[in-house]
C-alpha cells in the first residue's frame, strides 16, 4: 500500500510541474484570476474536484 502512496504522489507533482513548465505565464493568469474568486467560489472548486476524484477512482477499480 506504501508503495502505491508514494507512487501516486510522483505521479501528482509530476502533472502538477507540467503546466508552469510548458506555460508559466498561462499559470500566473490562471492564479491571478483564483486570487479574485470568493472563498465559496474556491470551496465549491475543491469539493467538486474531490468528488471527480472519487468517482474516476471507483470507474477505474470497479
């Protein structure tokens, strides 16, 4: 189980470092236009992005 923690977590910081590399710029515009959204703009962001991750867990295992 450990070893499949620390693989996804690679995996994670590998496609988090592919947008600032192949467009830094296109990252500070889309972090710039984040600092503008609402906290519960943010939360619903987040919660919906959790539960995609869940379902897509239970498409892949099932």
């Amino acid at each position: 189980m450990w070893h499949e923690l620390w693989i996804a977590l690679a995996l994670l910081l590998i496609l988090e470092g592919v947008i600032p590399f192949l467009s830094p710029d296109g990252l500070r515009r889309a972090l710039v236009a984040m600092h503008q959204l609402s906290d519960s703009q943010l939360r619903f962001a987040g919660l919906t992005s959790m539960l995609l991750g869940v379902v897509l867990l239970y498409v892949i295992n099932r």
